[in-house]
C-alpha cells in the first residue's frame, strides 16, 4: 500500500534503535522511549498560504529529520509503523 501526504505534511519512517539495558534488566517495548530521528518516506505537494500562493516544502523524500516525541499521528502501514507529521513539527534535517 502506497500512502502520498496531502499538503504539508510529511510521511516519517521513525530509525529503530537497538535494545536498550540499563543495569542488565531488559526494558520492554512499551517502556522504550520514542526515537526522535527518521527518514522521510513521502511528502505533500505543499501549503497554500492566505493569498493563493503555493509554498514548496523544504524536506524531501530520502531526508534523514529529527521530530518531536509526541509529534504528529502514528500510522501502521503493512507491518512497519510511520509517523505522519506537519512540516512545522520537523525540528531539523540532519546533515
């Protein structure tokens, strides 16, 4: 299945890190804090602002960014999870 995001949002594929240990006890999944770095998998076409104007989006597809914990809403998509968020809730692009 195939997912395109509508206007500006962006499509987030979350990095997995590896298991976490702290002091030799294995922390389950659901205690694991969020990663905050993932790969843009697919991009809206873009915002419209008051006046008509279309501005272009600043990520791209393939784009390695940083999000917030709680940004945006999680979707599953086959068995991988993603994150779809807004352009405005991407912290940065990692160089």
């Amino acid at each position: 299945m195939k997912v395109k995001p509508l206007y500006d949002r962006v499509l987030v594929k979350r990095e997995e890190t590896g298991e976490t240990r702290k002091g030799g006890i294995i922390i389950p999944d659901t205690a694991k804090e969020k990663p905050l770095a993932g790969k843009v998998i697919a991009v809206g076409s873009g915002k419209v602002d008051d006046n008509g104007k279309h501005i272009a989006m600043e990520v791209k597809k393939g784009d390695r960014v940083l999000i917030g914990k709680y940004a945006g809403n999680e979707i599953k998509i086959g068995d991988v999870e993603h994150v779809i968020v807004r352009e405005d809730e991407i912290l940065g692009i990692i160089q």
